[in-house]
C-alpha cells in the first residue's frame, strides 16, 4: 500500500470508468445530464461550477445551470427544481450550498426527486445509505472516502475503525457504509471522552471535522491508517490544511492520504460517476422508453 494515498489516481480511475459507461448510454441516444441550481454569485460556487463543467465535458456529460438572484425565494428555488425534476433530459440535481441567509436549505433539498439527487442531500438518499437499496446517492465525500480505501486496498473487514466527525454529510453515511463492509465502527466526536485515546486505538482513523490540525501526535499510534477528509485554513500560517497535522502525523501512519490532492480530489469525480450512475438507473425505468 502506498504510504501517501493520493486521491488524484482515484478520480482519473473513476471520470474514466464514468466516460466509459456514458459512452455506453450514448450509443442508446442517452447523454448523462447534471443540472446545477446557483443562487448569488459567490466566487466559491463559480469556481466550483466551472469545474463541474469541466469534469463533466471531460466524461462527455452535459450540464446546464439554473442561477437565480440572491434575493430568490423559497417558492422560486422550488420552481426551478422542479423544472429540473420533470425534465427527462436531466439526470442529476444539485444545489449550491449553503444557500443565503434567510433560506431553509434542509427544505429546498427534501424537493429533489432522490433518483435526481446524486449530490446525496436528500433525506431518502440518507436512508438508502442507512438501509443498503439504491434509492438516492450516498453523499459524496463519504464515498470519495470509501474509493479512495478500496483503490488503495485497504481490508475494512474485522478493522476497527474511529470516525471523528458527525455530520449528515460525511461522518454518520460513512459509517454505514464502513459498517456494510464489515467494519467496526465508532464515531467520535467532540464530546467523546479521552477522543485522543479513542483515536489511538483504531486500525483506520478518519478524521472530518474541519477543525485545523487538530488532531496530532497525540491521536495517533504508530502503523495506523489515517484519512484526512477536512479542509481548513490554518490561522497561524493562513493556509489551506486538514484536520491532521500532517507533519506531525506522518512518520508515524503506515498511510495516510494528504489535503490537496486527497480526498477532496475524489469528491468531484465521485459527482460525475453519481450523475452518470443516475441517467443509467432513470432510463432502465420503462415509462422513460415507451
């Protein structure tokens, strides 16, 4: 096993499984679609959409981005999505988050037709995630994780495995989904007592607190397999870093995956393998080739 687990060869794996198979649904006159739904003009989220756009075009999907003033309500985010929903020419649905101030994002995401909802925002992908059955999208990152341990290898069967973090996005899906590869689980989280010691004692830490380098020597016992999933900007150098104080931490892992160029690679590609996986289980339903 790599010591440095990049997620760079994990996503070129995945956008070039996802260009295979959307080469596939197009010789049956299907092209995969993502549709976007933006509100304002946030520098962030056009960065994020030119590279959607990009990862997309690379894969030959097609996008198409619905904006809306920042000023937009409720009532027309809902209107824009189901727009979006009743097209058959769209397969996959995402939101811009978080939406402005004023806005109940929970609520605007439950209107996502789950079989639409390849960005796993929706309370039915959640379940889908909790109850194993393909109804909906894991959330993405939480999958990225699971990629990136599968590309490199890693046995999850009978490991034990601490998750710090425990958010609907990542920490709470991504223990299902270590739990249906027959891991043992434990999240962890700020109120865990002696978290330090519970990090200490798994085969596989993962760490998704968005807490700067917060976890150090301290969590981590020499062999173990650490993953860094948060992002943060360290307030003493002012750059971009992880929950993990890699420095500090690496000597001591066996692996361990780095910020940039780690999991937050995958998430992307991770995206477009969803959309894809989306046009192909909406188009084995026969109201759609009647």
């Amino acid at each position: 096993m790599e010591h440095i687990m990049s997620g760079l060869p994990v996503a070129a794996a995945l956008l070039q499984k996802a260009s295979e198979e959307a080469a596939k649904l197009k010789e049956k006159g299907i092209t995969p679609k993502l549709a976007l739904l933006r509100v304002g003009e946030s520098p962030e989220d056009l960065r994020y959409e030119r590279n959607l756009i990009k990862k997309a075009a690379q894969i030959g999907a097609e996008t198409e981005v619905h904006v809306l003033p920042e000023n937009a309500s409720e009532d027309d985010m809902r209107a824009a999505i189901w727009q979006m929903d009743e097209d058959h020419g769209v397969h996959g649905i995402m939101v811009f988050r978080p939406l402005p101030a004023g806005i109940n994002e929970e609520a605007i995401c439950q209107e996502i037709n789950p079989e639409k909802d390849v960005d796993g925002a929706t309370e039915s992908s959640l379940a889908g995630v909790f109850m194993q059955h393909e109804r909906g999208f894991a959330p993405c990152t939480a999958r990225a994780v699971m990629e990136m341990l599968d590309y490199y290898g890693v046995e999850l069967s009978g490991k034990k495995v601490t998750v710090i973090g425990r958010s609907l996005v990542v920490g709470r899906p991504l223990a299902c989904m270590l739990l249906a590869k027959n891991a043992t689980v434990t999240i962890a989280h700020s109120k865990t007592a002696d978290l330090a010691a519970e990090a200490r004692s798994a085969d596989i830490l993962i760490s998704a607190t968005g807490m700067p380098k917060m976890v150090d020597q301290s969590y981590i016992r020499e062999g173990q397999i650490v993953v860094d999933v948060g992002v943060a900007f360290d307030p003493q150098s002012g750059k971009l870093c992880g929950d993990v104080d890699f420095e500090e931490v690496e000597a001591l892992a066996s692996s361990i995956t780095p910020v940039k160029g780690g999991v937050g690679a995958v998430t992307t590609a991770v995206l477009m393998t969803q959309v894809v996986e989306a046009a192909i289980r909406l188009n084995r339903k026969p109201s759609w080739t009647d």
